[in-house]
C-alpha cells in the first residue's frame, strides 16, 4: 500500500495521519485486496481456510477523508479524487480503478453535480469509478451521488443467503434502488461480508462484540461492501485485459451478469456479478457497443447541494455553503476547469491553500499545519468533528448492528434528481442509442 495524500481532519495529529481511526477503509481494502497467502507462493482457487480478498495483492493506494467517525467534506473527496486522478501515471502507482463507497443526497442533476463531474473526469481519464448506490432500499427511487452519474460503475448489494449458488440470490432490501432511468447497474455481494477487523477503530469498538469473526476479521452489510466487491473485480479484470476502457470494462460485467429471479431491474440492474464469465468478454468484440455516449457533467452547480442536506460540523458551526473546509470561496466553474485540465492540484494545493505536503514522496504526502484555518469566526485546529456527516451520521444509528452493517447507517430519505438525459437502458441490454 502507498500513502496519497491524508486530507482529513485528523491529518492535524500526527499520531493519526494515515491511520484508519474509523475502520470503513481497512473494510473496504481488505474485501478488494487482502491476502493471506502473500508471498507463500500458494494458488488462491479454491482457498477456504485464509482469508483472501477478490484481488489479492492488488496494489492499493490510500486517498483519506474521513476521520475517526467517518466526517468529511464533500470539498475533501473532490480533491480527492482529483489527486487520484492527477496522479493516475505517477511512478508506482498506476490508478486504474476507484472506489468509491460512500456517497450523498444531492439532488441536483447529475450533469451539474461538482462531486459527479469529477468522478466522471477520472473515468473519461482511464479509470473505472466503482459507486455505491446507496442504503435507503426502497424508501425513495434514486441513486446516492456520484453512483447516479450513468457513466460510472454504480452497485448494489445483493444478499447470497450464505450459499454458493446463485439461484437463491435476492438484492438486499437495505440497498437503493432505481427510478427507472438510473438504475444500479448491476448487485455484487452486500450482507454479511468478512473483511478485515481495524483493532481499536470506532466500529470495532461500538460492534466488535457482534460483528467479530475470531480475532481478525469483521462482519458488514452495505452497498459499500458490494461496491468493493466490484472494485476488486475490476481490478482482476485489467489483470487480464490491461488495454480495457472503463466503459469496456463496465460493458464486460453488466452483459455478463447472472439475472435474479422475481429481482426488479430498479433494483439489480444488469443482474448479479458473475466474474468468470465477464473474464471471458474480450474488450475487442463489438466495440461500438463499448462507448458510453451519455449527457457529459459540466460541474458548475453548487457544491451546498453536493452534500445533500448533511454537514460537517466543528463548535457548533456547519460548513454550508460554496466554501472549503478552509473557509475559501468554492466556485464550481473555476474548479471544473481545472479538473478536466488536470491542474486541481499544485504541488499539495488545492483551490488555493496547501491540503497537503509540498511534493510526492515514496513513502507518501504528509499532512499540512492547518492550525488556524477556520469556516467561521474560531479556528477549528483540533476540533472535534460531529453533526451529520456527508456518509451520513458517522454510520450511526442502527449501523454494524447484529453482526452486520445493516443499512440504516445512510442519512436522507432520498436521492432524488435527475439522471440519464436522453438515455435508453431497456432491461439487462444495451440500447444502441446510448452506446455508440
């Protein structure tokens, strides 16, 4: 694993920086990539006694936002993700894939969207953005942000009944479903997946008791869990297609997947992942099935409405508006501009204050001294961090509850808006009119 830059508040302490005080993240890493056969020199098929992610060993590098309850600032994944992207070439690192497991209730078209449009850069860039759609199962008919903008790889969770076969596979109710025109695109496994434990970390110690498999490993359900899931496949899917496009990519697995019986299409898409079979799609048949042509994001709408009703908060005071965690004027054209140029980033600045330290080192980008960076009138250096986060309350509430993530740990009762402008996703199948 290789340290990008820490960008979260707790990147203020030193003790903290890079560290996982929350434990989503070391989930997540885990089910894309863990291995306990690294180096043995052992074959994985077949495997049932080590604990073995959908792409072992693949090469992980760290982008962290949130802090120890899992609050950030919509401003902070966009630089993010702009970083990931600006560094997509550099030596040793090589970003052919994101994820991107969290999300929010924005419900302003995808199009205009600051967060979607630069998930929707990074994919026009060469890499696959993997979206989780959401926990709000069927309460409201919409996608979370960035999973409704229709040229990324949004996933639902699907509930395997603890078996192997697929036939009994349903999607689970907690995940989001569709409107009809932005649907997830497809389910991957959701409920009650084992990944590693983060000793000590805030879920470990508010659900260890229950969602503890032995000593190492965790129990979680979510769309974020399903979202990994397709990460780590999409990264074995390079492995043995490396000249694939994201939309090849994205085509590869929705026309391969295993349809659920009596499963709404709002709700599973394209069908199950079956990754053996979408191994088999080989990026040079039918390739003008292979291009996504959808409505293009400008991302010129406001960054208040990319949070989706939920903020960060220190002291008291909510950051709301067009501004960065710093307190700076956040004005989405300018920021756009920059982000399709690839020039967001300038050294460890970020829409004119330094996120981050000065240059790229082997061993990562040590965090900034924000001491007295402030949204309000008080510095917040130190502060606490509560309210309702853009994830959506810290995972509070019913969240990692029974020994599984359950989804009621998303905030919102909708992710409402807009979506494929002028699109024509008809079933499992391609339209011809939206792939040219």
């Amino acid at each position: 694993m290789i340290n990008g830059p820490d960008i979260s508040f707790a990147s203020q302490s030193s003790a903290l920086t890079y560290n996982d005080e929350f434990g989503h993240g070391t989930h997540m890493a885990g089910i894309i990539a863990g291995n306990d056969l690294y180096g043995s020199g052992a074959n994985y098929p077949g495997d049932t006694n080590d604990f073995i992610g959908v792409a072992p060993d693949a090469h992980i590098v760290n982008l962290k936002v949130g802090d120890e309850n899992g609050v950030a600032d919509v401003s902070q994944v966009i630089a993010a993700i702009d970083w990931a992207d600006q560094h997509r070439n550099d030596p040793n690192l090589n970003i052919r894939v994101l994820n991107l497991s969290f999300g929010t209730n924005s419900s302003q078209a995808y199009t205009l969207d600051p967060l979607a449009f630069a998930a929707e850069v990074a994919w026009r860039n060469g890499i696959v953005v993997v979206a989780a759609v959401g926990n709000n199962g069927a309460s409201t008919a919409g996608l979370s942000d960035p999973a409704y903008d229709p040229y990324l790889l949004a996933v639902g969770a699907a509930d395997t009944q603890a078996t192997q076969a697929t036939m009994d596979d349903t999607v689970a109710g907690f995940s989001s479903v569709g409107n009809g025109t932005r649907n997830p695109d497809l389910v991957a496994p959701g409920v009650h997946i084992a990944s590693l434990r983060d000793p000590g970390s805030n879920i470990d110690l508010q659900y260890g008791a229950t969602a503890d498999v032995g000593t190492r490993l965790f129990r979680g359900s979510g769309s974020s869990m399903a979202a990994a899931v397709v990460s780590g496949a999409a990264a074995d899917y390079l492995s043995t297609h490396p000249s694939a496009t994201p939309d090849q990519v994205k085509y590869a697995f929705t026309t391969s997947a295993t349809s659920l019986a009596n499963q709404t299409r709002t709700a599973q898409g394209a069908g199950e992942l079956n990754l053996a079979s979408a191994l088999t799609v080989k990026t040079s048949s039918g390739p003008g099935q292979m291009r996504q042509s959808f409505t293009s994001a400008t991302g010129s709408g406001t960054l208040e409405a990319a949070r989706g009703g939920a903020w960060a908060t220190a002291g008291g005071i909510a950051l709301t508006g067009e501004k960065d965690i710093f307190g700076n004027a956040w004005n989405s054209s300018v920021i756009a501009s920059a982000t399709s140029r690839g020039t967001a980033w300038s050294g460890g600045a970020f829409n004119g204050a330094a996120w981050s330290g000065a240059g790229w080192s082997g061993a990562g980008w040590s965090g900034a001294a924000w001491s007295g960076a402030a949204w309000s009138g008080a510095a917040w250096s130190g502060a606490a961090w509560s309210g309702s986060t853009w994830t959506g309350a810290g995972w509070s509430g019913a969240g990692w509850s029974g020994a599984a993530w359950s989804g009621a740990g998303w905030s919102g009762a909708g992710w409402s808006g807009a979506a494929w402008s002028g699109s024509a996703w008809s079933g499992a199948d391609w339209s011809g009119a939206d792939w040219s």
